[in-house]
C-alpha cells in the first residue's frame, strides 16, 4: 500500500472561480486516495464558496485576510503576494508537510523553501500574471517591472511547475525567459465525477434547450466565465456579429450564443465592472436594487458588468434573439434562464 501523505494547498481565495474548481477537486481526490489534505487559504466565505469547503469534506483555514488587498484601489498584485507571503509564513512555522501545492501566486515560494526546505513543492501556473495587466504609465512600468521580474524568479523555485495546456505551456517558455531550462508538466483539470452522477431524461434535456435556446436553434455556442472584465465576453458576442455578417440570413437563425457563468456581488466590484453592454433581465420576483438601472416599461434592464466591453447598445440588440444569459447567484434569487 502507498504511504499516507500530507498536503498543503496554499490558494489566494478561495472563492468559485476556475482555479478554485481545481484545486477542491485535485484536494477531494487527494483525500479519497487516504492523503491528509488542508487547503490554507487569505479568504473564504462560507456562504459563497464550493461546497465541499464548507460542508466538511475538506479541512480550510484562513490567515491573512486583516491584510487589505489594496492601496486606494492601487497595488493589487503587491498585497496579493504579501498576503501569500504572511500565509506561507503563519502555516509553516508551526505545521509540516510532505507536499505543497501551491496556486496561483508564487511570491510565497522562497519562503516556503526557507522554512520547509525537506518538503516538495508544486507550483500550479494558469497563466503569467505579468501578461494579465497593462503598463500605461511610467510608474505602472517600474511597478510592474519589479514585480514582473519576482514573479518569475520565484516561480522558477519550485521543484516542479504545472500547467493547464499545451497553449499555457508554450506561454509559459514564450513569457519566462530566465526559466528556458524548465519544461513545465501539463496537467488538465480534474473532475470529480460524483458530481455529475444525476439521472436526467432526454426529455427533460430538450425542454430545457428548448426553453433556452428555442426548438429552431441547430447550432448552439456556449462560453461559460464569470461575468467579469477580464473575461473578455464581448468577444463571444463580437464574434457572433461577424458570423451574422458572413452567413445567410436562414443559416443564422438555426444559431444561439449563451453566455453563462457567475459573477461576484459587491457593490465596489460591480461599479468597477460596470460597462456598456446592455441586455434585458428576467426575474424570479419582483426585486429592486438600486445598483441596477430599470427599464420601466416590460423588464428591467441592467448594464452588464461582465466584461468592461465598450460594445454598444445597438450591436446588442441586434443580436437579441441569438443571445441568452445564464447566471447563477444567491442575491437575489434569479432565473436560471435568462432571455434576450
């Protein structure tokens, strides 16, 4: 039989994103293995978090979250990395290991090589955090500059770096150019198949597309990402203009875009997300809030803070009948379906 081992998961937030995804399953299938698995994490929030998070099935603490994530709405990366920092430091002065998976964030590795120099470490690379910003001052260069030069020295510290794809390993040597000697190891996504064992009939699928999508509707396009700037939604529609401009008025009838995914509901975030793509919303029940604008005549009508787009209203509804929303969300309870 394979030894028991202890592993660390070391993650930013804890949150519902994509890397959060990965690493719950990656720690649940650790787990079920007979590993004994903790997920140390700067933030979770019990009542917006995955499930197992939550409910027992994985061991979380939080360290770290007094420190702000920013300056005056400056400096985001900067604190991100001290706020790892100070987790690695917390965790490892009084705990051990015999791994550490560690996302996102590499400032905390030398730290961890310092204090835990006999236990392993695995760094998860989803993309070069220097390719995620832009450098439009002076001062955002030098900045940036520093930081850009960190994060890649000390991802080069771990003793094995991973990645999601091909694409983001050939990124990965493209963009790190001190590390041309490390070749980092593709690994997918997992998943956790418990999840999808739910019996649900034919019928019931094609009632579901259909109220979606309609019956008419032969090819159907999905991207699923939060609903947030960075995302770049407004290519998905962007593309869906061009094919109505390139196919047949026929041939772009039998097509549907739905654009689904969550989204984060502070008040700060959305404002700094708030752009103009705007698009009709169905509710469950009456409900009003003033960060939403209303459209007092049949439904209301908020501007979409998906994807900082600058797509304007026109292009929009032009595709109104080839475009469906799907969010899910606890404030406040909307339909899972949202049309036009």
């Amino acid at each position: 039989t394979t030894a028991m081992v202890k592993v660390a998961f070391f993650h930013p937030d804890l949150g519902l994103g994509g890397a959060e995804r990965l690493v719950v399953d990656a720690a649940v299938a650790l787990q079920e293995k007979g590993n004994e698995v903790v997920i140390f994490t700067n933030h979770h929030e019990p009542d917006r978090c995955f499930k197992e998070t939550a409910d027992g099935t994985l061991t979380v603490f939080v360290h770290g979250d007094w420190i702000p994530r920013h300056l005056f709405g400056f400096g985001h990366a900067a604190f991100a990395y001290l706020r790892m920092v100070y987790l690695a430091i917390v965790v490892l002065l009084s705990q051990t290991f015999d791994v550490i998976f560690c996302d996102q964030v590499s400032a905390c590795i030398p730290f961890m090589r310092l204090i835990a120099s006999n236990t392993k470490i695995l760094f998860y690379c989803h993309f070069p955090d220097m390719l995620l910003t832009d450098r439009k001052t002076m001062a955002k260069k030098l900045y940036r500059s520093i930081l850009d030069y960190f994060e890649e020295v000390t991802t080069g510290m771990a003793h094995v770096i991973m990645v999601n794809s091909n694409f983001t390993a050939s990124t990965f040597r493209s963009t790190f150019k001190r590390l041309n000697k490390i070749n980092p190891v593709v690994v997918y996504p997992s998943l956790h198949f418990d999840t999808f064992d739910e019996d649900i009939s034919d019928s019931e699928v094609k009632q579901f597309m259909s109220d979606l999508v309609g019956q008419d509707k032969k090819h159907v396009f999905l991207s699923i990402n939060r609903f947030e700037r960075k995302k770049n939604l407004q290519l998905a529609v962007q593309a869906l203009h061009t094919l109505k401009q390139n196919v047949s008025q026929e041939v772009f009838s039998t097509v549907h875009l739905v654009l689904a995914g969550g989204y984060v509901f502070k008040p700060l975030y959305l404002v700094n997300n708030l752009r103009g793509l705007w698009l009709r919303w169905l509710f469950d029940r009456a409900w009003f809030d003033p960060w939403f604008c209303i459209d007092a005549l049949s439904c209301f009508c908020v501007p979409l803070f998906c994807s900082g787009c600058t797509m304007n209203f026109k292009l929009t509804t032009s595709l109104s009948h080839t475009l469906s929303l799907v969010t899910t969300h606890g404030y406040p309870r909307m339909s899972n379906i949202l049309k036009n």
